[in-house]
C-alpha cells in the first residue's frame, strides 16, 4: 500500500464517531461569526447594528484577494458588529452577532438547484469566491485563489484528500459515506476548472474500508482513480500527500501547483457542490464532537457562529472534569480556554478531554535519541530547531528548515524527554519575525 | 647540577627577549593612530555596552562622538553629569538626553485579574502567544512570563504574582525591554520625583474592561472632567496623562473609580 517516503508516527486512531450519522444541530438563538475565518486580510463588515439579515446573505465582504466573504449563517437581527469575542486560535478577535429569528429565511435567489453545466469556468470561481469557501481542513485558505493558479503553472493531477489522519476526527468520512454522490458532483465541478485530461485521483486511508468501497462504486464509468493509502500520520498533509500519490517532492517555499498539483479535503469540494449545484453559501459544516469526556459523541452539521457552550449541551454536556478542550484534531489542534469561543469555517472537531498526566508533565532536556529526526515527515532535525529557539538563536533557525516545518506535531509525539518540540518550533517562527521587524 | 637550572633560566631569558623584539618591532611597523580622545571618551561613559544609544557598544559611541562631534549622538542612560565631563573632553556642550525610567501599564497581578486557563508550556510571553493569549483574561495585559527581564542588562526588572515590577533604582531608561514585550504594556517616561501615571492599556470599552480585571481603565472620564490642568486625554478608551502639563495634584487618582491611576515616588530624584 502507498504511503510518503519519510517519517511518521501511528497514533491511536480513536475514530469513536465513526459510525454515527451526521446530525443537525439546531441553530442556536445567537450565532457569533468571526470576520476572520480564513488566511489572509479578516472581511469587512457591510452590515449594522440593527440590520434585518436572512440566512446567506453576505454580511462582511473580502478584503483583497486573499480573503474571504462570510455570510449570515441564519436569519435575524444584527446584535453588534465588530465586538471582539474569544476566537479558536486563542487571540480576541472580531465578530458579528446575530440574535437569529428561529425561521431560517434563506435570502432571495439561494438554495435553489442550478445546473452546473451550464456555468462557464468564470462563472463557477466567481461563484467559489461569492460562497466564502476556504480550505476546510484546518488551513483556511480561500479556495478560489486555489482552484485559479497563476497562467504559468500547469496542473495535471488533481487530489481529492479523504485520509483524515487525525486520531478522533471523522467528518470527512461521513461525508464520503452519506453524501458520496454530492461530494463526487463537487470533485467534477471543481476538475472541470481545469483541462479535460486532468488526472483524479481520491486519497483515503486504510482504515476506512466502507470508504473506499462506496467511493469507488459511485466512481465507476468515471475518471476517478480511488487510492487506499497506508494509514499514518500525517498522511493527509498537502505535501505528503501529493508525494505518496504522485512520487513528487515539494521542495521548501513552493506550493502544490508549483509540482503540477491541487489538494482539496472532502468537506471543501462538498462545499463547492453546494456553492454551485445549490447556490448555497458555505454557513455550516461537519463536526466530530469527542473525547472520553462528553456525554454523546456525534458527528453533527453545525451552523457556522454556533458557540461550543451549545454544542455541549446538545451533546448532553460534560461528564466529569475536563483539562483540555480542543478545537480541530489532538495533533494539530488548539487547546481553548473557554465554551465561548464560535465554531468557524475550519473547525473540524471539537475534543473534551482529561489528561491524568497534564499537571505532572514538564519537558526535560534532550537527550539526542534522535526519534524526532525519524518521526519528522518533512525530514528535518526537529530537535535542532528546538534546541536553537530555546537558545535563542533565532537567526540561524531557517536555514534548518524552519518555514518547511508544518508543525504537524510528529516530533512531540514520539519525543521521550516530553519536550514542547512544535512549541519551540512555533516560538521560533514568531521571534525570527519579530527580530526581522 | 648547575646546568639543569641554567639552561632553562638562560634559554627562557633568550627566547623572552627575542620574543620582546618581536612585539615591539611588530607594534611599531603595524601600529595605528588612534584618537587619545576615544580612550577618554569611553572610560568616561557607563562601560554597559547596552546597545541602548544605536551603537553596538560604548567604545563605539565614544568613536563617533570623537570623529563627528556630533552633539545628537547621546548615551540615554549616562546622567547629565557624565555627559557635561564628556563634553568639556571633547570641548563642546553635550546637553544629555533627559532621563527616562520604564513603567508597567498594567496592574493585572494575579490577585485581580480573571484567569482564564493554567498554562503548562514554555514559560516566555511570545512563546504563549502561540496559544492563546496569555493565562490573563485581558488582552491587553502584563502575559507576566518575562520575556523583558532578558533583555534587561541593569537587573531592573523583575516578576512577582504574575505582574512585572520596576526597580526605579537600576533602571537606566535604555529601552530596551520595551520592543520585548508583546503587549506592549512597557513604556519610557521622564523621571520626575512625583508622578501620576495610568497603570492600564486597554483599549477595549469599559464594560469589557470591568469584565477582564477589577483595576482596568474603564474610560468613564471623570479623570478627563476633573483634571485641573486639563493634562489627561482618552485616546483608544484609555486615558493619557500628559507629563508636561501634569502638575502631580493627585486629583485623578482620588477620583478612579478603578484606582488605575497610580503614584510614583522616583528613588534617585526622592534622593536628590
């Protein structure tokens, strides 16, 4: 079975939600929508306080290229604008609140079948860039700007990433087992972007048999090549990815087009289906909610602003104590600090966990045992960076790979001295900047 | 017998000497004219190397001033005395920049602050800030993780209850912390035996900042209104006291409802 060239760990997978349907959470009566939900500049706000809004209709616009739209994710009243609430990625940032008026009124001219033969490729990025889609793996970023590289690069293979890797995480998987001809549509709608002769392929991994068995029946008459991969993390990385399907390398500093390549997870192409095939705005997403400690673990298709303070109580709250809350996967996730922060655009998951050995865990030096370099799918010397951050030696921190590193957290994970490797890593990163400023 | 001791005395007492010719003949074909006034110059300046004045150190400093008598090239942390000797060396007037001190703008201690999670990571403000932000519910606050006290070259600053301090005595006003800090919480103002200052900087409104922490500006103006030399301005729902105009009548801090205007007694102009 295929898998990357280098590195990797096999975490316990967890996939405890694997086999629970997806189902609705209701909208709760204040939705909280970050301007901010993606890569590059947050979107300005176009509404008011006091503004009458329906659900789907553009309330912050792009600002610039690299940004995204976001929309009322349901219909109500505008509560404030700009008012600075906790966000997942730990800082306070600013949101739009809605007080939502239970009737979930779409606005005029959305959810409504459209036939997406009969959009020209214009059209259909247009309508990718109106929809607010960005990267739904946890990146961010905006997807019109991905699915339109610049004139000089060529793409020929085309992946749709279905390995969720993540210990936990199944939202994607659910995807490709209950929406599978949804999520196919998206994937033809998305090629059909680019030449005819686009190769396809579809990347899920091994543990996900009922997967690749239904992706491949509905693939059948159709240029779909489905891919079991080997599974182990961090497989369903970009560039492990591309390396494990294609054979190529992604050098440091370029991007999937720059090896003839375009990625896009399954929650991003069902996105785009309903962009196009049901002039939807992307106002909800797919979400595992897991760990040891909530009382009903589900998959549930959860309105974009929801709070996770909602979600738990859907869930029917917590049981026990919990140390940590984490939004997205146990790998790369981020631990939070508090049940108000909203679900945006990129939460994949929400995990209550309690860690017994939290408290007593603290880092001891390294021992150069050289795990770390073995794990490291990017094969760099993780411990080295370390080592250097911790030193202070942010100046030479680039030149061992310090912008190739993706802090998939491969290195933590195997290290057996407990130390904060990816930490390092990410402090190392904010002071070089800092420095360079 | 004899030789055993001769022979060393006598071959090191040779090889000394030819050695010595060596140096001198070396020091006189190599040798450089430096200015006699640099070495004058250096000696006279604090010696801390701090980096504080733009040059990487004091002999640096002592250079330029020498080469392009250039009266803005200033030591921040050299009193007006020191600068004054300096100027009668080079025979101009060195008026000395006027000393600063550093404040916290910040009075979040541990004590008062809502504390949002405990935090297990590396224990460095900006390391943190890859988290979240700070153990601290306001954003705006003292992450009370010490990333300034590296930077710090006099052992001015230290940490207690999660908070920042000042010894106004060591400090020398080089400002070096202050680019440390990601909050930017830390900031140089003019020494001055009496000063009233707003120990906050948040930004954010006052029912906000009443949520973070019990001592916050809360921009509500009385200070502003009150004042009677009109030297206090909201800017960014946080008053500013404006140095020059303040006459230290306290009147402010009376009326804080939050008690962030603070007094300071500085040590060195107490003493004089």
């Amino acid at each position: 079975m295929k898998t990357f060239k280098r590195g990797g760990v096999h975490p316990p997978e967890n996939k405890i939600t694997a086999d629970v349907q997806i189902e609705k959470l209701p909208t709760p009566g204040v939705v909280t929508v970050l301007l901010s939900q993606h890569l590059g500049k947050p979107a300005r706000p176009i509404v008011e306080k006091g503004d009458i809004v329906t659900k789907g209709q553009l309330i912050a616009e792009a600002d610039g290229y690299i940004s995204a739209n976001i929309h009322a994710t349901t219909s109500g009243t505008v509560k404030s604008v700009g008012e600075r609430v906790p966000a997942p990625n730990g800082i306070y940032a600013e949101a739009i609140v809605i007080e939502a008026d239970g009737r979930e009124e779409w606005a005029e001219g959305l959810n409504c079948d459209v036939d997406p033969g009969s959009l020209s490729r214009d059209e259909k990025l247009k309508k990718i860039q109106d929809a607010g889609i960005v990267g739904m793996g946890g990146a961010g970023f905006p997807s019109h700007v991905k699915l339109n590289p610049p004139k000089d690069k060529t793409v020929d293979t085309f992946i749709l990433n279905g390995a969720e890797c993540e210990p936990f995480l199944t939202p994607d998987y659910r995807l490709m087992l209950e929406k599978p001809s949804e999520v196919l549509k998206g994937l033809e709608i998305a090629a059909s972007l680019f030449q005819k002769d686009i190769t396809i392929y579809i990347g899920i991994e091994a543990n996900k048999p009922d997967a690749i068995s239904i992706m491949k029946n509905y693939s059948r008459g159709r240029s779909f090549t489905v891919v079991p991969l080997k599974t182990k993390y961090p497989q369903g990385c970009e560039k492990q990815l591309i390396n494990t399907i294609t054979g190529r390398t992604m050098l440091e500093g370029q991007l999937p087009f720059d090896v003839g390549c375009l990625v896009h997870n399954v929650a991003t192409i069902y996105a785009i289906y309903e962009a196009i095939a049901k002039n939807k705005p992307l106002v909800e997403r797919v979400l595992t909610v897991s760990g040891m400690q909530i009382r009903n673990r589900k998959n549930l298709s959860v309105t974009i602003g929801t709070k996770i303070e909602d979600v738990i109580n859907y869930c029917g709250g917590i049981v026990g104590d919990i140390n940590q809350l984490i939004v997205g996967g146990p790998m790369m996730g981020r631990a939070q600090h508090t049940f108000d922060v909203p679900v945006t655009k990129t939460t994949s998951g929400i995990l209550f966990i309690e860690n017994e050995k939290l408290e007593s865990l603290r880092e001891r030096a390294c021992v150069r045992c050289g795990k770390c370099i073995v794990a490291c799918p990017q094969g760099r010397e993780p411990w080295l960076m370390a080592n250097l951050a911790q030193n202070q030696h942010f100046d030479e921190l680039p030149c061992y790979g310090l912008n190739d590193c993706m802090e998939c957290g491969s290195c933590t994970y195997v290290c057996p001295s407990k130390r904060d490797i990816v930490h390092w890593i990410k402090y190392g990163k904010a002071m070089a900047a800092h420095q360079k400023r | 017998m004899v030789e055993s001791i001769l022979i060393p005395v006598v071959s090191l007492t040779v090889t000394a000497i030819v050695l010595g010719g060596c140096i001198v003949f070396v020091s006189k074909k190599y040798y450089v004219y430096e200015d006699p006034m640099i070495e004058k110059v250096t000696t006279l300046l604090p010696g801390a190397n701090c980096g504080a004045c733009g040059y990487p150190g004091c002999a640096q400093l002592a250079a330029a001033l020498v080469e392009t008598k250039d009266a803005t090239a200033v030591c921040p942390v050299a009193d007006e005395e020191t600068m004054a000797k300096i100027g009668e060396v080079l025979g101009m007037t060195l008026s000395g920049a006027k000393p600063l001190v550093c404040t916290v703008r910040c009075q979040g201690s541990n004590a008062v602050s809502k504390e949002t999670a405990r935090y297990h990571g590396i224990m460095d403000c900006w390391a943190a800030l890859q988290v979240f932000h700070g153990t601290k519910l306001c954003p705006y606050a003292c992450i009370g993780l010490g990333s300034c006290l590296n930077a710090c070259n006099y052992d001015a600053l230290s940490l207690s209850d999660g908070l920042v301090h000042i010894d106004g005595e060591r400090c020398v006003g080089c400002a070096l912390c202050i680019s440390e800090c990601p909050t930017q919480v830390l900031e140089m103002t003019e020494r001055s035996a009496w000063r009233y200052y707003v120990a906050c900087s948040s930004r954010d409104k006052g029912n906000l900042t009443r949520k973070y922490c019990d001592v916050g500006c809360i921009a509500c103006q009385r200070c502003v209104k009150e004042c009677p030399a009109d030297a206090i301005n909201m800017e960014d729902n946080c008053a500013v006291i404006d140095q020059d105009a303040c006459v230290a009548c306290g009147v402010c801090a009376d009326v804080c409802p939050t008690n962030s205007i603070v007094l300071i007694h500085d040590p060195i102009k107490t003493k004089d």
